[in-house]
C-alpha cells in the first residue's frame, strides 16, 4: 500500500508541475505579446505625432497665401463683387443685372437656395 500511495502522490506531483509549467509559459506569452502591443502603439502614436506636424505645415495660413500667390492671381473679394439675393435673381433672369440679356434657366437647387439664403437673413 505504501508504493501505490507513493507511485500516486509522484504521478499528482507530476501533474501538478506541469500544469504549473502550462501557466508559466501562457503567462510569458501574454506578456510577450502585451510587450509587442505596447511597442507597436508608441510606434503608431509616434507616427500620429508626425502626421499632426505635417498637417499643420500643410494648413499653415502663410505657406498656403504663399503658394496661392504664387500659382494663381487670386485678390480678395470688394464689395462691389458681392451679390444681394435681388441682384442674384435678376442676374438669373432674362434681364440681368446691367440689362443684358440673359438664358440662364432658373432651376429648382437655385430657387431653393435662395429660399434658404433668405430664411437665414430673416432670422
């Protein structure tokens, strides 16, 4: 009886000593792979950081007024070459605004955003 309980005790031993072995290699693999996720966000994190710079280069207000000087002959809006939602329509209209004669057919999206454009002064 005593070498059964010997031979039952070395075998619970053995059991017990690889499941402790299973644990600690699942738990070196989590930490492996905890390890390859924390690394693999600073690298997107740093990556962020360098698109947020390039993005702010790309929008900065004077390189773009540089480059819109440069490539075009743009000047800013007078005036005299804004519209009122009348003189809008009757450019839209046979008339025209300086009595010259226009075909420009009046359709649903322009009276529609003239509405709108007249809701938005009203309130």
């Amino acid at each position: 009886m005593l070498r059964l309980s010997t031979v039952l005790l070395c075998l619970l031993l053995a059991a017990a000593s690889a499941g402790r072995y299973h644990a600690e290699v699942g738990v070196r693999l989590s930490r492996e792979a905890i390890e390859t996720i924390e690394a693999e966000k600073a690298e997107e994190q740093r990556r962020i950081q360098i698109l947020r710079v390039e993005l702010a280069y790309l929008e900065n207000p004077e390189r773009l007024m540089k480059i819109a000087k440069e490539k075009t002959d743009l000047k800013a809006l007078t005036g005299q070459q804004l519209l009122s939602t009348s003189d809008f329509v009757s450019a839209l209209t046979s008339d025209g605004i300086d009595g010259e004669e226009k075909s420009i057919p009046i359709t649903e999206e322009i009276l529609k955003s003239i509405a709108l454009n007249q809701s938005i002064l009203v309130e």
